[in-house]
C-alpha cells in the first residue's frame, strides 16, 4: 500500500476534533449537519468527549507562503527537498520538492518549543522524570538526570542548542504528559494551516508515522519566530551556561548549529540528523532588514548548502553576496 495511504490524515480528524471542543468548552448546541451521521441533532457539552490536547492553547497563526516570481538561477542544492522563503513578504524564493513528507529529524523540536511557548510561562518549574532520560545510547542529550528541576526556559535552551532529547522529553512529560503535549503538537500543525506533517513524539526519531516537509517546517519556523522573541533569542545562541541552583547542576551548553559561525548574518534556527532523515537544517539568516528562511531536508553539507542558499536569496533581494569575504568551511552537517 502506499505511504500516503496508510499515514493518518492529521487536519481532517483535528478539524473535525476541534469543532466538538468548541463546544464542550461553550455548551453550545450542536448543528445537525456538524453531527455524524445518525446521532443526535442536538448534542451538548457532557456528550463530547474531550480533545486529547484538552485544555492546551494554539497559536492561531495561519501562515501562508506565496509562489515565486521568476528569479535568477538558484545555487545547485543537493537535499530531498526544501524550501527558502521571505518571511515578512511571505515570497517563496525557491523551492524543490517543498511538499514531500519526509522524516523531520531533531527540527521536530521547533514545533516541540512553539508548543511549549504558547502554553507555559518560561518561569515554570519542570521536574524531570525517569522517563525523560530513558534514551538509548545514540541519543543526543542535554545531560538531564531524573528528579532535577528546571525552568521551561532552561529545558528550551538545552533543547534547541545541544538538541537535547531529555530536555525535549521533559518538557513534554514534566508538563502534561507526552501524549497530550504531543497532541498538541499535532493540533498546532493544523492550526497553521498547514498539511504534510504528522508528529508522534516531541524528540524526532525515526517513526514512520512522524514526517513533516520543508514547507511546513519553513512554516512552523515563521510561525515561532514571529510569536516568541525568546524563541529568537535562543536559537541565535552559541553557548551558554546554566547556573547550579538547588534543582540543578551546572550546565555548559555550545550549540550545535555550526551555520551561527560559518555564515554572519545566520541566527538560527535547527539543525538534525538520523539515518533515515539524513542531514536536515531549518536556517534562518537577516540582512539589510531582510529575513531569509530556508529548510532543506536529506541533505548532504547541510550548512554549507544553507548558506550558499541563504546568500543567494539575499542577492535576490538586492544585496551584495558576502561569501567571497567568508573563510570557506566544508563539512559534513547534522
């Protein structure tokens, strides 16, 4: 059977979900067209059953990227797929096979923080649970032990700089448990507008079920830019340090984004890898009051291939290209 077959129809079913939730929050009727076929034309709210993200906010951010003028010949980019945008002017710059459902890899956990932004203060304590650090020995790690406790804004930092699977899976866990948060995650995906991704875990290891395509992580990554400064602040990090209080060792932390030095003007935003996804890279870089966008996915030399990309769509823009001032740095990306 083939993959689009068998993979479930994510926006279909949260509409259909989001509308009972509605009504289960307001105790409104519901008309009969919007009940399934022999039940009841009036429906109130002790009749529904509760949304599996119950209680969780979305951003209500529809994002929208327009097809593209005729440009002038883009840089050859090896990947399966991606995408670069302008994404104050919404223009798609280029594109190449920007639909695909593919495995996300670890840019997964920019979903993973918009969720996490919308629905808790950064201030929050999270206790870490035994689950959270249960990972196999390949995993990438912030270095979490069960039972610390840290603020949402300290498991973001070790989320989206060392891609801390523990991080990701404690903000998931210590909050409201996976499955919900995880609910949510795919809740916000069709909040967006959005229709090739479908998300089963917040970390991003392979699953069949789990895919995503440069569009919609192009998208999501507007969509967490747009809303949350801190967002932007961290993933433009390169290193920091989390103080030891009394819930926590010390944490030094470098981020794994190696585009944020090969490449100035870059701020972000997610790099990952897994042997399935190969290398992937959701970048995002600012010049001359421009903010490019770029996801590439299954790509070899992901940085490097980001930023030829990125300084491409900035010379499209009008500006000079900076890269014959840049110390060339190959090597492969993750």
């Amino acid at each position: 059977m083939p993959l689009a077959l068998r993979r479930p129809r994510t926006l279909a079913l949260l509409i259909v979900v989001a509308v009972l939730a509605a009504v289960a929050l307001t105790g409104a009727r519901v008309p009969a067209r919007a009940v399934p076929a022999g039940a009841s034309a009036t429906v109130t709210a002790s009749d529904l059953p509760r949304p599996p993200w119950f209680d969780m906010r979305l951003l209500e951010a529809h994002v929208q990227f327009y097809a593209p003028t005729a440009r002038a010949q883009p840089p050859t980019v090896t990947a399966a797929a991606g995408i670069l945008v302008d994404i104050d002017s919404n223009t798609i710059l280029w594109q190449q096979n920007a639909h695909a459902e593919l495995p996300p890899a670890s840019t997964t956990k920019i979903l993973s923080a918009l969720v996490a932004l919308e629905n808790f203060n950064t201030s929050r304590d999270v206790t870490v649970t035994a689950p959270a650090v249960a990972l196999a020995w390949d995993e990438s790690r912030m270095g979490l032990r069960a039972g610390e406790t840290l603020t949402v804004e300290e498991l973001l930092t070790g989320m989206l700089l060392v891609s801390g699977n523990d991080a990701a899976n404690a903000l998931a866990d210590g909050t409201v448990g996976a499955e919900r948060f995880v609910a949510a995650m795919n809740a916000q995906v069709a909040a967006l507008g959005l229709h090739d991704s479908h998300f089963t875990t917040p970390v991003g290891l392979q699953d069949a079920n789990q895919y995503s395509s440069a569009y919609d992580l192009a998208a999501i990554g507007a969509a967490a830019v747009r809303a949350f400064p801190i967002f932007d602040d961290i993933v433009a990090t390169r290193a920091t340090t989390l103080a030891a209080n009394a819930g926590h060792p010390a944490f030094s932390l470098q981020s794994i984004n190696t585009l944020l030095s090969m490449y100035p003007p870059a701020v972000g935003i997610k790099p990952g890898w897994t042997a399935a996804a190969g290398y992937c890279e959701v970048a995002m870089a600012v010049r001359g009051g421009h903010r490019l966008l770029s996801a590439i996915l299954n790509a070899p030399y992901a940085f490097s291939q980001s930023r030829r990309l990125l300084d491409w769509g900035f010379v499209q823009e009008g500006l000079p290209s900076t890269l014959a001032t840049l110390k060339a740095t190959v090597g492969p990306s993750g």
